[in-house]
C-alpha cells in the first residue's frame, strides 16, 4: 500500500467534489440546446472522481511502501514545474487575452518546451487551437 498515492487520492476527489457540487445548483441548459454553466465542471468531476477510485485501488495492490523517485523522474521536475506554471498563467491571462492567440501561444510553448521543431509547432498549435474552437463554438455551442 501506497500511503502518499492514497493521500493524493484522497485529495483528488476532495478537489473534484469541491467543483461538483456547486455546479448542481448551477442552471441548466438552454432551450436551444446549449450546456449549461454546471454541464463541464459535473463531466470533469465524475471523470476525476472514477480515474482516483481506480489509481487508488491500484496502489492499495501495490506492494511498494513509498514513493521512490527514479533519475528520469528527478530530471523531468524542472519541466513538470514549468508546465504547471504555465497552465497557471493560461488560467489567469484567459479572463484578458481572447482564447485564440492565447491558446496558440500557450500550446506553441510547452511544443517547444518538449523539443518540437518549429514549424510542425506552429501548425499544430494554429490547428489543434481552432479544432478547439470549432468544436465548442459550432458543435457544444460555448463561446470560448
């Protein structure tokens, strides 16, 4: 049994319950079809909730103590940190920069941040970012 996995378990689900349940009291969707403002935290809360239920049973079946980190590990810190930093400030600049530029550039970043060539990263991350759009604009009608 893994004593630090079941406490990120257990703050996993603690995290997830905390945006789900006020996104029930959150009105529904429109007439015209849309999703409601509860519709995606409900979604991403069950989902966290069901994959920290299995990751937890998977380490009460482990036979590993503690948690032991390896070099690759201990290499890959520095970049988890900067990848947590950026989603950060991906969070707080997207109330201030319009979603296109802003996901264009955020997702160019961590391309670049993981040894991508320029030019494949800028054309996945001009297309990946209007798949996005157009699949919450056209299709799941939010404005992003």
């Amino acid at each position: 049994m893994n004593k630090a996995g079941l406490v990120f378990v257990g703050i996993s689900i603690a995290v997830a319950l905390f945006f789900m349940i006020p996104a029930f009291s959150m009105p529904g969707g429109s007439s015209d079809g849309a999703p409601g403002p509860g519709y995606f935290p409900i979604i991403i809360s069950v989902i966290i909730i069901i994959l920290s239920v299995l990751q937890g049973v998977f380490y009460l079946r482990e036979d590993k103590k503690s948690f032991d980190q390896d070099v690759t590990q201990r290499k890959n810190k520095p970049i988890l940190f900067v990848v947590c930093i950026t989603i950060l400030a991906y969070t707080i600049l997207f109330a201030f920069i319009p979603f296109i530029p802003l996901t264009i550039v955020a997702v160019g970043f961590l391309n670049w941040l993981f040894g991508k060539q320029w030019v494949p990263n800028l054309i996945f991350s001009v297309v990946f970012t209007l798949i996005i759009y157009v699949i919450f604009s056209k299709f799941l009608h939010v404005m992003l």
